[in-house]
C-alpha cells in the first residue's frame, strides 16, 4: 500500500505542486492512503483535486481512501455534501 | 486568523478600514502605497489584499502585476479601491486579473461585506 | 383656478414641450447625445398626453397615443430612432402644435387635419406592427411548490486563479439564510492526470431558505459575476423557468433534472412537467427520441408549418370590410325598424288582413336583419385580451415584478364600438393594477403568496350586459388609507358613516389619487374617474371588489351594443318610455294606494323587500294618476327595482338616439327613439334610476339601505 500525507494548505496555492506530488503514486497500481490529518486549510481547488484523485483510482481501478480527514477538510466537504461520494469512514462531527 | 493587507495613500482611510476589520476578527497588515506594499510581501501568509488604485511611487495595479509574479501571493484575493470615474482604471485592472471592486466612497459595513464574500476571519 | 384657466396653462405647458420635443429632434438629427434627447421627446410626448386626458381632448390623447407608444419602444431600446423616425416625429410634432393651438381657440380639427393625423398615424402603426413579436404560445404556468430558492452556480475556470474561492461565497451566502440542499456538481471536473488543478471545474445546485431579496443574493457573487453563470429563481417561480434551467445548463438534463428533485427546489411531478412541457411537439418527441434530430430544430420548424397554416386558414373565410361601412348599414337598419313599425302601426289602424300579415312577417324579416347586422360588428374580446400580454409583460419588466396574465371568456363578443373604447380604460386598470395592486416580489412571499403576481382578464356576459372583469391577486385595497385621502380631499365628509363597499368606490372620484408617490407607470395616462366617466359614455358601469391582502377584481359592465336595443315600452300619462328589456324581470300590478305621499318607497314583493321609485313623480309629470298602476321589475347588476308607471304597452325594437349636449344632465335618461306612430320616446337608464331609487331612499329613511341582492341559486 502507497501511503502519503497532505500537510498544511489543500489549496490553489500548492494545486499544481500536489498534483505533481501525487500522480506518480497511482504509477504502482497499488492501493492508495491519504492522511489528510495535517491539512490546515482546504479550498474549491482542493475539493476539486481530491474527487479527482478519485475519479483518477477509479479509470485506473485502483483503491483510494483518504484517512484522518482535518476538521478544516471535514468542514468543506460537509458543505459540498460530498462525504457520501468519497466513501471514507470519517468522524461524524456534525449533528 | 486570516490577515489582511490594506494599501491606500490615505491614512485616515487606512485606519477605519483596519478598526472594523480588526473589529471583526481579521489581522492587518497596513502599507501607504504599492511600493511600501510590496516590501511587506516577505512570506508572510496574507489571506486577502485591499488595495487603492491611485497612489503615489506605485499604482495598485502595477503592484498587484508585481505581486501575481511571487508565487506566494499568485492567488492571493484582491479588492481593489476605486472611484466612480475610474472606469478605464477598472478595465486595465480585470485585465491584470482583479476581479472583487469597491467603489469609494464606501461604508465600513460594506467594506465587511466585501471582505468576508473572500475570506473569514 | 377654473377649467378655463387650468386649459391656459395646458395650452402653455404643451407649447413649452412641443419646443423642448423639437429642439431634442433636431439635436438628434445633428447627432447629439441620444439617450437624453430620446427622453426629453418620451416626456414630452407623454405629459401632453396625460394632460390633454384629464381635459378631455380626445383627439389630442388619440394621436399623441401612437407616438408615445412608438417612443417607449425606442426608449426601451426595442426600435432605433434612426433618421427616418426623427423627420417622422418632427412631423409629429408640428401636428401636434397645430392641434394644441386649435385647443387654445377652443375648436376641433377640420377633416383636413383628421387626415394628416391619420396618415401620421398609419405611419407611426408601422413601426409598432414591425416590433409586434409574434405572441408565445401558452405554457403550462403553474408555480413549484418550493418555498425555497433556487441558485444555480457554475464557476468559471479563471476563478481559483483570481483568488476567489467558490466555499467562501457559499459561505457569505450561509450567512444570509438558510441553505436547505446543496449539490456540489462533480462532472465536470476531470480525472487527476488530465487536469489544471487550478482551473476551476466546479458548478453548485443550491436550494436556500431567505427573507433576503433577489438583488441582495445576487450581490453575494458580484466579485464572480463575469466569470461565472448564475440563476437565481424566486420561491414558487414557474416550472418553466426550472425547464429553461435545465435546458440552458450544459448538464445531461435528466441527470440536472434529479438533482434538482434531491435538492427539494422540484418535486418528482414538477421535474415530470417540466421535461413533459420540453417535448411537448409530438412528431418532435418521435424524431428526438431516435436522436434523429435535435428538440430545438424540431419545434422551429413546427412552429413555421402552424403560422403558415394559420395564415393560409385566414386568407380564405376573412374578409376585410371598412368599419365605417358597417357602422352606416346598422344606422340604417335603425331607420328601416323605425319605418317598419310605423308600417306595422298603421297596418293594424288599417285592419286590412293582408296587409297586416305583410307587415307581421317584414318585422321577423327586419328583426333577423337586424340581428345579423349587429352581429358583424361583434368581435370576440380575446384579441384586445391578447394585447396585454405584451402591456403586461413590459410592465412587469419595468416594474422588476413577476406577474403572468390569465385570460378567461376570450371567446365573449361584444360590439366593435365597444372594444375600441374599452381598451384604453382596460390599459389603465391593468398598469393600475400592476403597479398599485400587486406587491412587490418580497412583501408577496413574506404574506406567503407566490412571488409569480397573477392578473386576470375575464369577459362574461350577464344578463344582456358584458361583464369585462380585471383582477389581481396583490395586496387589496387599504380602506383606512382611500377613506382618510378622501376626506383630506374633501371628497366625504369626516364624518361620514361609509360601507366598506363604498368607501373602495372613492377611488374612482374626480381628484382622487391613490399613489404616494408618482411613478412612471401610475403617472401615464388617465385617472380612475376618467375611467369611470369613460365606461359610463358607454351607458356602463365599473365597480371594485376587494379583498384586504388578497386582491383586487375591478368589474366593467358594458351594454352588448351600442345602437339598437329591445325595449318594453310604458306609459305615464301621455308621455312614452322605453326600458332595455334586458333588464326587465317582470311586470306586476302595482298595489300601493295612489294617494301614498312620496317619490319612492319598498313593496312586498313575494316575502322579497323591493325599493320602487314612482317615474311620475320622478319625472314630474302633471297628469293626475291613473286608477291602475303598474310595477316594472327591473334588475342590473344583481340589483333590483320597481317603477312605479302608468301602462305597459309591450315589447319593441328601438334605435337608441344620443341625446343633445344639453340634455345630458337629465339624470334618468340614457337616450331617445323614435316610434312607428313618428312620437319620440324616453329611454331609461336604469342603471342610474336604480342609484337614485336607492339614494333617495337612503336620504328618506336616513339609514343604509340594504340592497337586495339577486339571490344565484
């Protein structure tokens, strides 16, 4: 298994650089772990490369699970409603 | 805490506008024009930039094409400060990429508006 | 200050205007600054014509009318003023000097000028007729049921890069209200290895709960406004505009379609509508269903195939006939029902048998003339119904309020006379409607009704009458508000003890204005008496209906026709007198004593109170009464009425004659015929007799007067 973490910024700022950083990792065709628990602050760029990173696993056939979500991440992806979509067990924050 | 830099030759304007932002929770960073402005892009992570038009040693505009060039602040949100006659202003600045515009003279209360449609506190 | 002086300073303002037009035109043919210069001519146009209304200068409002209709187009940017246009409205403009001086001398335009005024008009019609777009078919216009919202967003790919975040405006927007069902549209964006992780590919189906209004959640995403589509619809907007959404947005529209089910803004059945509505040509739900062709293709060119159709239909079963023609064939079936009832009279003198069944059958002969004459200039309303669709599509635009028009009894026909003279009076009542009687789209939801304003046009006829009604569904009538205006006008008095029913009448009195403040709309054109005193020269009546908070329905009543009626002819002493046998219910014998003091007073009829009005004494007619007397039940408006007369002496046609100028201030009286015998008789008005029996019996008793009302079983 693949693992990496994410830390500080999910955001526009490193968009390009992360995208640079994680596309080697789907080359092993191995199972994927993200630890998105050092992440401080996720934007719509950051969203937005993380369902494709799945959408990605998926063309590939690959497994993909995001671990340790933030509450920065948690926060985003409680709004987008898109919990549900990535299928990763998270901590139910919210009631 | 979100942190914000304010540019304007006014110092009466500066400071209103730091009173209530501070008032609201966002940390200010203030610089009277461009050039004073850039000197304060050192790393430091601003979440939002307010900035003037006209002022003096630097426009806003050459300042914002000067600090999209640093890879720390590419995509750092503007506003940008500009009167009712800047209309030309206006185009060159969408051009050099700046999107968010207040128009003085503007409230406090409008400003927070503003300001809080691109970052929280 | 009088009339007279107040028509001095018409005549001095228009003279102003005229110049101001004319300085405007010709800056414009010079090429000066065209939007102020386009006003400045709207303006002047159109004080000239809302003054000359209030003095009644119909040939004045008439032709300024085209002009000012032609000018809103150009003002509204739906027609260019281009050269042609200006020498035009130059033209317009001496015309219109000519005419404000002959209202200075106080006279009337001789034929000459009626026909330069006609030609000026064809004209102008020309430019209305060329912008006229062709009426879109009805639509399925019901509201959703979503109390919510609705904010379609699709951000554009330079967003991110500008440094906007699309969260932090979803955020703002949290602030505002309540964002009951959001969708996050994961589409569009592509996977990792073939993406710009710093385009922006994200796009937002939001339902959101708000008291805030559509221009304050749409200023939330005034910093993306360029770079970013955005649909705000109003809670309960249209199906049709969730169809347009769904249609507009790049999305498959089935898949679009469900989102918008799971995110509360449609209900299955809504989505059902809405896509049923979208493929709602059925060979063109064939061929896109092969994915043959594309849907939009198919209903252009279905659309083409109908209107040649329609076009081809009318060529052959219309006709066109000068409406002038028709108006002198009814005049002179007029004529011939006065000669053939003088025939019939003396054929009956005469005692001869044939001559009596000659005469007998050329009456059915000339009734069936008559008849069918009228019926050539009955015109069914729905095409002056039509009409407002624009009037009311523009309003709404102007007035940045949703509201859609019903039409109801479009199939109703009344007299061409009629409808030409209706539908100005009508075009008050629906912008009156539109801008005092629907609320704004807040105050509408806030009171829980649907944003969508609704108007309603309906036409009904009614006991020989045609009922026009135009309702609306807005606010209602305030009647503290009208009552206090009334008496600081010094229309009541303080202390007047009104029903609510007639305090809502107060509106339509001289000098009465409801608006606080002037606005466009309410300022163009004529008043409520104006109205009023329009629908009563056409023997009618208007009356108002409304319900606080819910509405308004304003109820024209219009005789069918103008010229010829049936009438029930009667007698008091020798004098003759007719009344529309329309409105005659029935004829009993008058039971109360001749000595009985008194004009008017009630009688018993069948358990039933019925106020009666003697016509003998009304009309101050010297003969002692008759021994016998006789009741004639008449009815109008769901009221009823006796009057007291002396004879019944039956039914006939009668050619209602105008009276002179200078009895028009007989009250009682609507007009006059002329009998086969050659004498003339009187017809009632009993519209106005039944005011009267009923204000007089209100003085007499000093009381209400409960007016029975015709009981709709």
């Amino acid at each position: 298994m693949e693992k990496m973490a994410i830390e500080g910024e999910l955001s526009i700022c490193r968009a390009e650089e992360l995208k640079r950083e994680l596309l080697p990792l789907y080359e092993t065709g191995r199972e994927l772990e993200i630890d998105l628990s050092g992440v401080t602050e996720m934007d719509g760029a950051g969203l937005q490369l993380m369902v494709a990173m799945k959408i990605e696993a998926i063309a590939r056939d690959v497994r993909l699970s995001f671990t340790g979500h933030s509450a920065a991440v948690m926060e985003v992806l409680d709004l987008a409603d898109l919990v549900g979509f990535f299928g990763d067990p998270v901590l139910i924050t919210r009631q | 805490m979100a942190t914000i830099l304010v540019i304007d030759d006014s110092t009466s304007l500066r400071q209103v506008v730091s009173i209530a932002l501070k008032g609201a929770g966002y940390s200010v960073i203030e610089a009277c024009d461009g050039k004073d402005a850039l000197s304060k892009l050192d790393g430091t992570k601003i979440n939002l930039i307010i900035s003037d038009v006209n002022m003096p040693n630097m426009d806003g505009i050459t300042f914002l094409k000067e600090a999209r060039k640093l890879p720390t602040y590419k995509f750092t949100p503007v506003i940008m400060l500009t009167t009712e006659a800047g209309e030309e202003k206006k185009t060159e600045g969408q051009a050099a990429g700046a999107r968010a515009w207040v128009v003085k003279p503007f409230k406090p209360e409008q400003m927070l508006s503003a300001v809080s449609k691109l970052v929280a506190p | 200050m009088n009339l007279d002086e107040a028509l001095d300073t018409f005549v001095a303002e228009a003279e102003e205007l005229l110049g101001n037009m004319e300085d405007a035109l010709l800056g414009m043919k010079r090429g000066s600054a065209a939007e102020d210069a386009i006003h400045a001519i709207f303006r002047a146009a159109h004080t000239i014509k809302g003054s000359a209304g209030l003095f009644g200068l119909d040939f004045v409002v008439g032709f300024t009318h085209t002009a000012e209709s032609v000018l809103d187009l150009v003002r509204a940017g739906e027609l260019e003023m281009d050269a042609a246009m200006v020498e035009l409205m130059l033209e317009v403009c001496d015309h219109l000097g000519s005419l404000i001086s002959l209202v200075r001398q106080g006279d009337l335009p001789d034929a000459d000028l009626q026909g330069s005024a006609s030609l000026l008009t064809a004209r102008l019609q020309n430019y209305l007729e060329k912008n006229n777009p062709p009426s879109l078919p009805e639509v399925e216009a019901a509201g959703v049921v979503s109390d919510c919202w609705h904010i379609s967003l699709r951000f554009g790919q330079d967003v991110l890069r500008y440094g906007m975040d699309p969260f932090s405006f979803i955020r703002y927007l949290g602030k505002m209200g309540r964002i009951v069902g959001m969708h996050t549209l994961t589409d569009g964006i592509p996977r990792l290895s073939a993406m710009d992780p710093e385009s922006c590919h994200l796009g937002f189906e939001i339902r959101f709960e708000s008291a805030a209004d559509k221009e304050t959640i749409e200023s939330v995403f005034d910093f993306v406004k360029e770079d970013c589509r955005i649909v705000i619809l109003a809670p309960h907007s249209m199906i049709e505009k969730y169809r347009i959404l769904i249609e507009e947005l790049p999305e498959d529209d089935m898949l679009l379609g469900e989102i918008l089910v799971k995110c509360g803004s449609l209900t299955q059945n809504e989505l059902d509508a809405a896509l049923r509505i979208q493929a709602s040509a059925p060979i063109g739900e064939v061929l896109v269903g092969q994915g043959m062709v594309r849907a939009p293709v198919v209903e252009a060119a279905l659309e083409k195939q109908k209107q040649g159709r329609d076009a081809k239909a009318g060529e052959v079963s219309l006709i066109r006939v000068d409406s002038s023609k028709l108006d002198r064939l009814i005049d002179l079936v007029g004529e011939l029902i006065i000669v053939g009832s003088s025939a019939s009279l003396f054929a009956q003198r005469s005692g001869v048998a044939e001559l009596l069944e000659i005469t007998s059958s050329m009456s059915r002969m000339v009734e069936e003339v008559r008849d069918t004459a009228l019926s050539l200039r009955m015109v069914q309303i729905g095409a002056t119904f039509n009409r407002f669709q624009r009037v009311v599509h523009d309003v709404s635009r102007e007035l940045g309020k949703d509201i859609r028009l019903e039409i109801g009894g479009a199939e109703t026909e009344l007299d061409k006379v009629v409808v030409e003279k209706i539908a100005d009076p009508l075009t008050h009542l629906v912008r009156n409607s539109m801008d005092h009687g629907i609320e704004p789209e807040a105050a509408r939801i806030a009171s829980g009704k649907p944003a969508c304003g609704t108007l309603k046009l309906n036409a009904y006829h009614d006991s020989g009458s045609i009922v026009i009604e135009v309702s609306d569904d807005g606010g209602g009538l305030n009647r503290e508000k009208i009552l206090k205006k009334a008496i600081e006008k010094g229309i009541v008095a303080a202390d007047a003890n009104l029903a609510d029913q007639e305090i809502c009448q107060l509106i339509f009195e001289a000098g009465f204005s409801t608006a606080d403040k002037v606005s466009n709309l309410s300022g163009r054109g004529v008043g409520m008496d104006v109205v009023r005193r329009n629908i009563q020269d056409l023997r009618g009546s208007i009356e108002l209906d409304s319900v606080e908070g819910q509405g308004t329905t304003t109820r024209i009543r219009l005789p069918l026709t103008l010229s010829i009626i049936d009438g029930c002819q009667v007698a008091v002493g020798k004098s003759s007198y007719v009344i529309p046998l329309d409105m005659v219910i029935e004829c009993i014998e008058f039971e109360g004593g001749q000595d009985e003091a008194g004009q008017s007073g009630y009688l018993n009829l069948r358990g039933e109170v019925l106020p009666y009005l003697r016509l003998r004494e009304y009309f101050e007619v010297d003969e002692a009464a008759q021994k016998r007397q006789n009741v004639v039940v008449v009815q109008y408006a769901g009221r009823r009425a006796g009057l007291v007369v002396d004879s019944l002496l039956g039914e006939l046609q009668t050619v209602i004659k105008p009276l002179g100028r200078m009895f028009g201030g007989v009250k009682g009286i609507g007009g006059f015929t002329i009998l086969g015998s050659g004498e003339v008789a009187l017809i009632l008005d009993v519209q106005r007799l039944l005011q009267q029996a009923e204000e007089r019996e209100q003085k007499n008793s000093g009381r209400n007067l409960t007016i029975m009302e015709e009981s709709r079983s």
